[in-house]
C-alpha cells in the first residue's frame, strides 16, 4: 500500500497506523481492525477502504472518533517524531 520510504503515502500510512495503534493499543487487534467488514463503511475492510485517499480519509475519521480515549498528548508526540522514528516505534510494540 505504498509504504516504501520516500513514497507519497509513506507519511500518511504511517500516521494511520500510529492512529490505528493509539485506538486499540495492540498490533493484533489493529490488525483484526483493518481486515474485518465494518458497517461504518458500508461493509468494506478498513484496511481496502485506505487504499485510496478518501476512503483513508473516512477510516481516519472513525479512528479519531472511536479514539477519544486516545491521550492527546501521545498523537503530539507521534506527529513529532521522524518518519523513521514512527516506523521503529511500531516494530517495537
């Protein structure tokens, strides 16, 4: 899904796994997340839904709502960080 370094979505994908990460606070469950049928989005997979920039952009906005227990200040902290700084974060966890 575009996820090589120095690709236009790199950023992008990387916040929303970030994203995905402060929700559920569990790699697997993230994962369970993104492949499962979800209502909110007529039924598609969040994880085909983010193919694209709109439908990322709908996947985001049920992340952040279904984030408000989500520290404030941990989503600062993650937007600070490097690129590369975020995607070491996620190979540790």
């Amino acid at each position: 899904m575009g996820r090589e370094i120095g690709s236009p979505d790199y950023e992008r994908l990387t916040a929303f796994d970030q994203a995905a990460f402060a929700v559920f606070q569990s790699w697997d469950k993230v994962e369970l997340w993104l492949t499962a049928p979800n209502s909110q989005l007529d039924g598609a997979c969040p994880k085909d839904m983010a193919r694209n920039s709109d439908g990322l952009s709908k996947v985001m906005s049920i992340l952040m709502f279904a984030g408000g227990h989500a520290s404030e200040d941990f989503m600062r902290e993650i937007e600070t960080l490097a690129v590369q700084d975020r995607a070491a974060l996620k190979e540790r966890k």
